[in-house]
C-alpha cells in the first residue's frame, strides 16, 4: 500500500503540507504524474464515509516505485538499490538492482628500465616522465633481476613520487634464459634469475608470494639467442595475473585455450631510454587510484592492452567489455544455453575501425562500421559449454585488446 495513503485518507491538510514540502525541497522530481492531480480511469478510490478520498495504487507509475512518498528507480538508484532504503555507500552505484563497484579508467605503464639496470636516467626520472611527460596514471619500475640494494632504491624512489593522482610501483622483471622473462611489481623479496636459489619459475612465485605482489609474461612470444619464449606449462596463474599481449594475440590463446590459465592482458613499453609510457599501454577499471586499487584490478583482470599510445599524450584509447553485467576478465560459471549480452564499449583519439570479438581465439562477429571515436556495440550469443571471449579494436594504427571473461 501507498505509505501516504493513510494520510489521504484521514488527515488531508497533513498530506497536503508533506506533499508542498516534497516539492519545494526538490525531493520528488523525477515521479511520473507528480503531483498527482486525481484519480485516472482504473483507479480505485479507498476509505470511507464523509472523508473518502481517491489515491492511485501506483502513484510514482511505470518502473518506479515509491519509497517514502520519493519516486526510485530500483533498478539504479544507489540510494534505494534493488529495494527501498537499501543504499549502496561510497564508491558503489547502482546496476540493475544490485549494488556494484563504481569504477574510474586508469592508465599505466607496467614494465621499463632505469640505469639500475641496462636502462637510462635514475629511478626518479623514470617515474617523473611517466607522470609528467606520458601523463600516466600509474606506473612501475622493472629492472633486470634486481639485488636488494637495488630493489630497495626503486621501491623508495616509488614512495617518494606515489601520491593520491600518481601511483608508482617497484618491480623487477626476472630473466631467465631457460623460461622466459617474467615482469613482478609490488615485490619485497628480490629474486634474481642469476641466483641459484631463484632461477625457476616456482621459486620466484615463491618469493612473489612472500612479498605480496603479482607476476605477468614479459614478451611471451619472443625468442632471442639465449632467451626462450614463455613455457605457459610453467605458468601458475595465482601468482602471474597476466601477459603482454601486443606481441603475439596467438601465444595468449595458447596459455588461455591450451593450458587453462586465467590470465588477463597488460600493454607495457619495455622502455630501454627513459620513456616509460610512450609505446604500450594497459588501462584497468580500479575502485580508485591508489597502489591497492591498480593492483586489485590487476588481480581481478578488470584491465585491457594497447598497442602504443599513438597520439602523444593525448588521451590514450579505452575499451571494455562487458558479458551479462560480468566484466573482462571475470571467471563464471558455464552454462549451456545460457544467452549472452555482450557489450563492448569503445572511446579512441581516431575513427574506430574495426571491433571484433573472438571466442576461444576465433573470430564470431565484427563491427566495421562506427567510423567515430566512441562507439558501444551490443551483440548476443548463445553459450553452448565453457568458453572465453574476448574484444580486439583496430583504430588509427593502434590495437586494443580486452581481457576475456571466462565461463569454465
Ligand atoms: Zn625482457
Ligand atoms: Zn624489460
């Protein structure tokens, strides 16, 4: 029952007083037919005797429903979140009528070089012209199989320049010769690949584990004389959260559909000259800009690559998407013949070109046709068994690609 229609119905003065004070306080304005002025066809009237009086069922009409005399959207409004008086707090919106994460883009550079290693410029450098020069969100510092002295300097030179717009992370990237690289950021424990102690791949996601922090694929596709390309079989994706993917689209399908690891995508610049920021990007969605933010949707693969920056520090292109309100990167359960929404969201510096979306590595369907900057395309599918999906953007000589999101 309407909470007013008491008040109707046996005090109208009153009514009438709340209802004048509603709308001067502002407080009712998106209620269809507010204030109401009689009774519509269907409408029943309530009450009896001398003082009957008429009051709609429905007052706030269509899918609104009345929350203390306030028309609310259930289904959006993050104070009356999928029922009335049910508010979603600091940093959460309201989706469908569930309470969710509310959150910002960010974007990154997660792996480069200073003169602690074979790089140029000092720690500091590095991290001043990601932020001032690339206008990075965010940015980690990654010299070859650091010892602790090393290590120790990165991680204070990260301290001295976090701050609540810019967030520096300390990183090594492990070199091994037999594995592959390896890119670590937010590590306490140095763990060379030149150490006899820390040469596997076990043993530096032991020491990653110790420290806290989280591993990704560096280059996974390149082999160089005495460098081999990522053995994904080695690969514990608890520990590596990701992989760089602008190199090779084909050895991410093989760690995701060949060795089952849940990992998401990072665009870095392996920058060798000071210029952290300038070639590949990542941009993740994070509930905000702090070292715990960035590496929680690290962790949670709520992130995509991009090829280069292309347009100087111009803002760099984004992408996301969505499958049935789960993001990139999210593992779901696999159900067949569950219908899929797929929603991939685009904003680029040039046209868009093209928009494909691929299922286990294959192309299933592409949009050739936003010729804007921004473009949301929604598509539908069908599950038929576990399966992931993921989006590849093509605009102005860049690519993009999403995390997938995984049903298994
Ligand atoms: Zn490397
Ligand atoms: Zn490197």
């Amino acid at each position: 029952m309407h909470p007013l229609s008491h008040g109707v119905a046996e005090v109208p003065g009153t009514a009438a007083l709340i209802l004048a004070l509603l709308m001067l306080a502002g407080s009712a304005p998106s209620c269809k037919g507010w204030p109401w002025a009689g009774p519509a066809d269907g409408e029943k009237a309530v009450g009896a005797g001398p003082s009957r009086t008429v009051v709609p069922e429905e007052p706030c009409g269509g899918s609104l429903a009345d929350c203390g005399g306030i028309c609310a959207d259930l289904g959006s409004d993050p104070g009356n979140c999928g029922a009335c008086g049910v508010s979603c707090g600091d940093g959460a919106q309201c989706e469908h009528g569930a309470c969710v994460p509310r959150y910002g883009l960010f974007f990154g550079d997660l792996h480069g070089h200073s003169n602690l290693s074979d790089g140029v410029g000092t720690p500091l450098e590095y991290f001043a012209y990601c932020r001032d020069v690339s206008k990075m969100d965010f940015c980690a510092l990654t010299d070859h199989d650091v010892g602790r002295e090393a290590l120790e300097r990165i991680s204070a030179a990260a301290d001295e320049v976090n701050s609540p717009t810019f967030v520096a992370l300390s990183g090594t990237e492990w070199t091994s010769s037999a594995y592959g690289h390896k890119v670590c950021i937010d590590v306490t424990q140095p763990c060379s690949a030149a150490s006899e102690d820390c040469d596997t791949p076990a043993e530096l996601h032991d020491a990653v584990l110790l420290g806290g922090g989280l591993c990704f694929a560096a280059h996974p596709a390149v082999s160089w004389p005495g460098t081999a390309p990522t053995d994904w079989s080695e690969s514990d994706d608890a520990v590596e959260e990701a992989g760089e993917i602008y190199v090779s689209e084909d050895k991410m399908n093989e760690a995701w559909r060949d060795h089952g690891l849940r990992i998401g995508v990072v665009g870095v610049s392996d920058t060798h000259d000071g210029t952290p920021g300038s070639a590949g990007v990542t941009g993740c969605f994070a509930t905000e800009l702090t070292r715990e933010g960035i590496l929680d949707a690290l962790e949670s693969r709520r992130c995509f690559a991009a090829r280069s920056r292309v347009n100087g520090s111009e803002n760099p292109a984004s992408l996301k998407l969505k499958i049935n309100d789960h993001w990139m990167g999210e593992a779901v359960p696999a159900q067949a013949g569950l219908p899929l929404e797929i929603s991939v969201d685009v904003d680029a510096p040039t046209i868009i070109q093209s928009i494909t979306l691929k299922k286990n590595g294959r192309t299933i369907a592409t949009k050739d046709d936003c010729r804007a900057r921004d473009c949301t395309w929604s598509t539908a599918a069908t599950l038929d068994g576990p399966a992931y999906y993921y989006a590849v953007v093509s605009t102005g000589g860049n690519t993009l690609w999403s995390s997938p999101v995984f049903f298994e």
